[in-house]
C-alpha cells in the first residue's frame, strides 16, 4: 500500500495558528497597556474636588489638581484663541452647586454642549479659576 506525501499544514491548523496569534496578541496589549481601553485612569488617581471646600477656602487652594464630574449646564463664554468657559452643574449629597470651568482651546475639537455630562481634572488657578486640564464624556 502506497502512502500519501503529506503536503504541509491544513487550512484548520492556519486557522487556529492565526487565532492563538491574534490571542496572544490581545493578552499582550491587556497586560501591558492598562490604559487601552479605559482612558479616563489618570483621572481616577486624582481626588475629587469637595465644593464645600472650595466655596469657603478656594483661594488657599491655588494650584491643587481635583476632578470635577457634571453635567454642562450653560455655556457661558467662547473665543478661538483662548477656549471656552462653561457652567457645570455638580451634585456632591447635598451641595449642588453650578460652577465656571475654563476649557483652553487644545479641546477645541471635543464638541461640548448643554446637558452633556463630562469628568473633568481641573486645576485652582489664581483668582480661584477652575482650568480644564483633562476631560472626558461621562
């Protein structure tokens, strides 16, 4: 009895050599990239902004880097070669408080409108201005 050459790898083997590629791949860039797909995680490590706090004392707090999370309530104020200035709604308990954010101009090409609701990590600049420093839809 005659036997058969075997003629290489068959299209089920390719299958799954490209499928455990494509795994291996993915596990690579989970491990690796903890930010791929979740990219609002350098505003998760910074501390939330109490409202409280800064209504009474937010001149002493100049310079300090927070996270602020609300719903556009107003936009108030836009040029082109400086940015925007919104009003955020902000619910904290039992603080609901509106407050002015300065949006610079790099977010130019995020649309921002009324009722949208964004995370924001801003900083007390002087004269106790909140600027935008990162943001992203919530």
């Amino acid at each position: 009895m005659a036997r058969r050459a075997r003629q290489g790898l068959s299209p089920i083997q390719i299958t799954c050599i490209a499928v455990g590629l494509v795994g291996v791949g993915l596990v690579a860039v989970l491990t690796f990239s903890s930010s791929f797909f979740s990219p609002d995680n350098s505003l998760r490590s910074v501390s939330e902004l109490n409202i409280g706090n800064y209504i009474t004392s937010g001149n002493s707090m100049g310079g300090t880097v927070w996270r602020v999370t609300g719903t556009i309530d107003e936009k108030l104020r836009w040029t082109r070669d400086r940015g925007q200035v919104v009003s955020v709604y902000i619910e904290q308990g039992s603080t609901k408080e509106s407050l002015p954010i300065v949006v610079p101009e790099k977010f130019k090409d995020i649309s921002i409108n009324v009722g949208d609701r964004f995370t924001f990590k801003v900083e007390v600049a002087e004269k106790q201005f909140l600027v935008a420093r990162e943001l992203v839809r919530s």
